[in-house]
C-alpha cells in the first residue's frame, strides 16, 4: 500500500512539473512576489529584468534576437476590459547611435525637444541621473499625447531611461494611460532595479 501511494505521489509531481513548466516557458520565471524574471537577447545582447505577471508578451518572440525589431514590448490591460487595445506597456529597444543622437545623454535631450516641438500637452514631470546595472545615464518622466499608439488612450504617462552599452542606446521605459497613471511609476522602478546585462 505504502509503494502504490508514493508511486501515486510522485506521479502526481512529476504531472505538476510539466504543468509548470509548459505555463512558463525558457527564459521566464516567476518569483514569489508576483514578478516575472525574464532573460532577452536583442542585437546580439543578453540582458534579464523583472515584470509584473500580469503583463503580456506582444509577440510570442518577443525576448528573442529574432532580426526584425530589436525591441522587447510587453503589454498590461485592466481584468474586464472588453477594449482591444492595452493600459500599459514595457519597451525596452537597443538604439542605434544618429548623428544627432549619438550617446544617452543626447538621445534624451533631443527626444525631450521633439516632444516640445510637437506635443501640445507634452510636459515634463521629471529629469534626472539614472544608474541602471550599473551603468549611469538619463531618466526622464512626462506626459504626452502622441506616444503609445498600442495603447487604449493617446493621453499618456511616460517613464523612460537611456543608457549607452556596446554601442547602443538602450531606451527603457513604461508607459501608462493618464487614468492609471500611477501604475507606471512603480512599474519603472522595479523594471530599471531588476535590469541587468548578461554578457
């Protein structure tokens, strides 16, 4: 009797583990405090960070070095919501160097002007120093009215930072719709504490 149940226990395990297993693919796992640890490589780059579980994935590749947008998009949507586009999104992108954005620094200025110069409600909230992985750069935070075309309001709460490492601007931010926009805040700073590069 005693071998026929521990038979039983340990198949019961072992179903369990594949069911885990097939809910969180390679690359992602979920801690104890409702984040989801995930690893990418974009451009040839590794990198891991944390999110909340209750964001989703834009593409099923999207933590993959798959040669066509070297961005990582992830996307939150209020339970109940019957609106086909999204409340929130994390977007981390490795930037190619422009001529007039050659470096973090200047990526933030130049992007702070573009919203100046053509977002009538764009304002800044905040712009500071910004140390992620150790690396220092730029942070800012703003609303606007002209980002988040996946979002289900053009009206806007941003949190962004910029970073220079192995050639590339890393642009990492979260942005939220103006009614929970005190969602993307916290989000942000989980997101740029649990960032790191892996190679």
């Amino acid at each position: 009797m005693d071998i026929k149940m521990t038979r039983l226990r340990l198949i019961t395990l072992l179903i369990s583990l594949v069911m885990i297993s097939s809910i969180f693919p390679v690359g992602c796992a979920t801690t104890d405090t409702g984040y989801v640890k995930a690893t990418a490589t974009k451009q040839g780059i590794s990198f891991s960070f944390a999110y909340p579980v209750s964001y989703e994935k834009l593409t099923p590749d999207a933590f993959e070095d798959s040669g066509g947008d070297p961005s990582v998009s992830l996307l939150y949507r209020k339970p109940g919501s019957t609106n086909v586009k999204w409340d929130k999104q994390i977007y981390v992108r490795a930037c190619d160097p422009l001529p007039s954005r050659p470096d973090a620094a200047a990526w933030t200025e130049e992007h702070i002007k573009l919203l100046e110069n053509n977002d009538a409600t764009f304002e800044l909230i905040e712009r500071s120093a910004v140390q992620i992985d150790g690396i220092n750069g730029e942070m800012v935070a703003y609303h606007s009215s002209i980002l988040g075309n996946l979002l289900s309001s053009p009206h806007t709460v941003c949190w962004e930072a910029y970073i220079d490492y192995k050639g590339y601007i890393w642009k990492i931010s979260v942005l939220a719709i103006e009614e929970i926009g005190d969602q993307a805040e916290p989000d942000f700073e989980h997101l740029i504490n649990s960032f790191e590069f892996l190679d």
